[in-house]
C-alpha cells in the first residue's frame, strides 16, 4: 500500500475547485487527486528535474501509476473559513475578494492512501524526492511538509455514492465530488474523440503526463467545462469535516482556583463614592442570600464568605467585597469579590448566578442596582484595584482599627498591619487631607464610616484619614484594603501609576 503524509505549516490549505470562481468561497476537500498529481509535475519541474537522477520518463510512469487507482484519504479535523480583502480594480474601484481556505492543525497531518498499490522501486525513489522538496499543495499560501509513511490511519473519506448506513438507516457522511485523473487508457481514447476539432487538439497531448501539466488558463480560453485529463467523482466525506470543533484542553496540573470576580452595578442614579462601606455591605448580604438557607433557616454562606466561624490564623482570606469607581466620575459602577483562598466550586456557581437571576442591591430608601457580572479569574480581573506597583493611595478612609496611643499612632497602625498580613515593607507614608473624586476634593468624615448591621459596635476611629504609601518593592498581592470594615470597602488603596 502507498501512503502519503501532509503536514499544513501555516495551517491553512488553500483549494479553488476547478470551474468555481475564487469568490463563491468553495474549497475542495478533499484536496482533489487531479490536484496533487500536478503539484508532483510541478514540482518536478521548478526544483527536482535539473539535479535529478530519474529520467522523466520514470516520473510519466509514476503519473499514470497513480491515476490508475483511486486514492482514499485519512481527512484531520478542519474547519471552513476565508478572509476578505479589497483588490485594486479597474478606474481605481477596488473589488471584494473572499479568499476561502481550510484552518487545519499544523500537527494533524493529512494523509492519502492508494489501497494495494506497490511502486516499483524508481518511482518510488522518485516520489521522495518529490515529496521531500515540495513547498506547497494547493495555492502558493498552503505551505506543506509531504513524506511517504509505512501505514495510513483508518480512512475516513473514500469514493462513493450513497451516504446512507442500509442496515441502520443512519446518515454516516456527505457527498461531494471531486476531480481525480483518468486513467492513461481512457485519456487515449478520449484524445481521439476530440482530436478531429483542431481547437481542441491544441489541448489534447499525447500523453497523460503532458495533458496534466496543460495550464487552467488555456484550457477555459478553449472551452473546456473540465479538464480533459480528468474526471469527476464522488467521495463520501464526515458530516463535521469542515464545521468548526472545540478542542479538548488538556492540562499537566489543575487549573488554580478563580479569587476574584468583577461586577458591574446598573441602575440610576448609581451610588456615590462615599456610600462605599453602604455598597460594600449590600453586596455581602446578596452574596449570603444566594447561598440560601438550610430548612432550618440558618445561612449555608461558608465562613469565607461570611466572615463568621473562621480560624484564629485566617488572616483575612476571607471575603473582601469592595465597591470601586473606575471612570473617575465620583459615582461607584463596579464591585469587586475578592476571596484569597479562591473560590470552589459551588462558590463559583452561586456567584456566576448572581446575574442571572437578576440579584439587586437594595436600599429601603428606594436606591436599587442589578448585578452584572464581568468577569471571574485572577488578579487581572480587576487591575484598577490589583494592578502591580510601590505607590499606593487611598480611594476610601482608612479607619485605624486600635486605639491610639503613644507610640501607637495611626501610620504605626498601618505599617503593623502590612508586617502581619506578609506585605513588603512600608518606607514612606504620608498623610494626605483630601482626595479627588468626580473632580470635587473629598474629606474623610464625606464618606460614611459607620455600619449599618455594627451600630453599637466599638470602633477606636471615627473620623478616619487619607495616605499615600510607598512600599520597598512593587506590591503585587491586591487589592490592598486596611483597617476598619476593609472587607466592606473602607482603607481602600488604589495603585498610583504615576
């Protein structure tokens, strides 16, 4: 058995079907057999015919060695597809061109198999030598590496006419026909039919060698609706060989754990930047409802997303859910989830659902936003709030959660939490009295700072304050929230990218 292996360098193969004008959007596939035995004389011709060894002959007789049986082909998964572009036209009016072609994998060969078939041993030297310099099958864009192998894989496209399973009455494939070469014979008999028309004579050669090496051009100038070295046939092809499939991934190591999602707030007019800590706590009782409750009514929110039954050692892995404004317009239109120990799977569900079932954060006063949700992943997610950078600024007020003593003043506050938490070390804070936000200067006692579920809760700071912090190396673990009800959108810091 002869076999042969194609390889797509570009992954694209490139095929205008014989009499379909390149803007129909057609390609042959399977690449038609009339097709490769020309780009075999080609082939010979541009690079092998000079230093070769083989008379040319060897290579006539390796044509019609081919064309005497028809190939079946091992078809790899494919998907149709084409580019548009604008040619110069005439008057300088640029016309649409479709250039259709087939997106392959550049390591999922083609193969093409002729069953039974034994080259004899010139030929076969032969034809690796073709293979071995062929640049492209198709048009010039369908780069290809060729070479004879031992085995064709279990063909998947073969001639036929009836698609039909007859004992299950299952439709296994589709029809679609081909060019394949006629056998030297039959291009003898049909050589003297026509040869008594002098126009066609001029493209009726003696030989099938030299009938497939005749050029398209002159072929359709003298009326041929098909080449006369060849003839149409049909092959039964899978339903799915040119509709697009997804790959399966495939991964070494489990993909890590998403810890940050990103939604949008929708609704009018969207809540100012001082009602942060307001946001910041609304969001946290619509993530608990979705959790739902056991039919005992107690909450089924795990303690990484209520905060509540955590360890002594938690560190604050446990949910940050942080409102933001990421145009600078003053109003908040983002809420960032944030849990450093990621989410699980259920976490994943409940939280994906919270736009889908249309979750609004409510106000009893009547403010009312809905939930979209942008997007769920990595630090990336979010870089308003996780961009990697020294400098810091705060968005919200930072709220010292100690009492102040001496020694003990808030900026030694701030710097003892960055040392507990693991973050690098703070070498300039500065203390700032306003921050920008909708264009307007905002002082920290604008902001709210009391909440709403904790009235009567002890709170050492109840005024808060603005800083600047510049670490010794580039902080790359946000978003960064300090102090008092940081899970809640307050000491919220922003990277400064000046």
């Amino acid at each position: 058995m002869l076999a042969l292996e194609f390889r797509f360098l570009a992954g694209r193969y490139h095929g205008n079907p014989w009499g379909r004008h390149v803007n129909e959007g057609d390609v042959d596939w399977p690449p038609e057999p009339w097709r490769l035995l020309r780009t075999l004389i080609a082939t010979w011709h541009h690079k092998v015919k000079i230093t070769s060894k083989h008379d040319e002959a060897i290579l006539g007789a390796l044509i019609e060695t081919l064309a005497e049986t028809t190939p079946e082909f091992h078809l790899p998964i494919a998907s149709h597809s084409h580019t548009r572009h604008y040619m110069p036209g005439k008057a300088g009016k640029p016309s649409l061109v479709h250039d259709a072609f087939v997106a392959v994998g550049r390591d999922t060969p083609l193969y093409i198999g002729w069953p039974g078939l034994e080259l004899p041993e010139e030929q076969a030297q032969l034809l690796d030598d073709l293979l071995g310099v062929m640049g492209f099958f198709g048009r010039a864009e369908s780069w290809v590496e060729a070479c004879r192998v031992a085995d064709l894989p279990k063909p998947n496209c073969r001639p036929g006419d009836d698609p039909i399973d007859r004992v299950t009455g299952e439709l296994h494939g589709e029809v679609v026909s081909v060019h394949s070469p006629v056998a030297a014979n039959k291009y003898a008999q049909r050589r003297e039919e026509f040869c008594a028309d002098k126009m066609l004579a001029k493209t009726l050669p003696d030989g099938l060698l030299a009938a497939l090496s005749l050029d398209t051009a002159d072929l359709q100038k003298q009326g041929w609706s098909a080449p006369p070295a060849a003839q149409q046939i049909n092959y039964i092809r899978p339903l799915d060989a040119l509709r697009p499939q997804r790959k399966a991934q495939s991964h070494s190591h489990p993909l890590p754990e998403p810890t940050t999602a990103r939604f949008m707030l929708l609704g009018k007019p969207l809540p100012r930047v001082e009602d942060s800590l307001r946001i910041g706590e609304l969001m946290r009782l619509a993530v608990m409802s979705a959790f739902g409750k056991d039919d005992a009514g107690k909450r089924l929110a795990p303690p990484l997303f209520s905060g509540h039954g955590l360890p002594e050692d938690n560190r604050h892995k446990h949910a940050f859910y942080l409102p933001f404004d990421s145009n600078g317009d003053g109003r908040l239109d983002r809420v960032v989830l944030h849990v450093a120990a990621g989410f699980d799977r259920k976490a994943r569900r409940v939280v994906g659902e919270l736009s889908r079932r249309k979750k609004k954060l409510w106000e009893p006063n009547g403010g009312e936003w809905r939930l979209l949700l942008e997007g769920m992943g990595g630090h990336e997610i979010c870089s308003e709030l996780t961009a990697t950078s020294r400098y810091w600024v705060s968005a919200t007020p930072y709220l010292h959660p100690w009492h102040v003593k001496k020694n003990f003043s808030a900026a030694d506050q701030i710097r003892r939490e960055c040392e507990i938490r693991g973050f690098p070390e703070i070498i300039d804070l500065k203390r700032v009295q306003t921050i920008k936000a909708g264009g307007r200067d905002r002082r920290p006692i604008d902001f709210r700072r009391f909440r709403s579920s904790k009235r009567n809760q002890s709170q050492p700071d109840r005024h808060g304050s603005f800083w600047e912090i510049t670490f010794a190396d580039p902080f790359d673990d946000g978003p960064l929230a300090l102090g008092f009800a940081c899970h809640f959108g307050l000491g919220l810091f922003q990277p400064d990218q000046r």
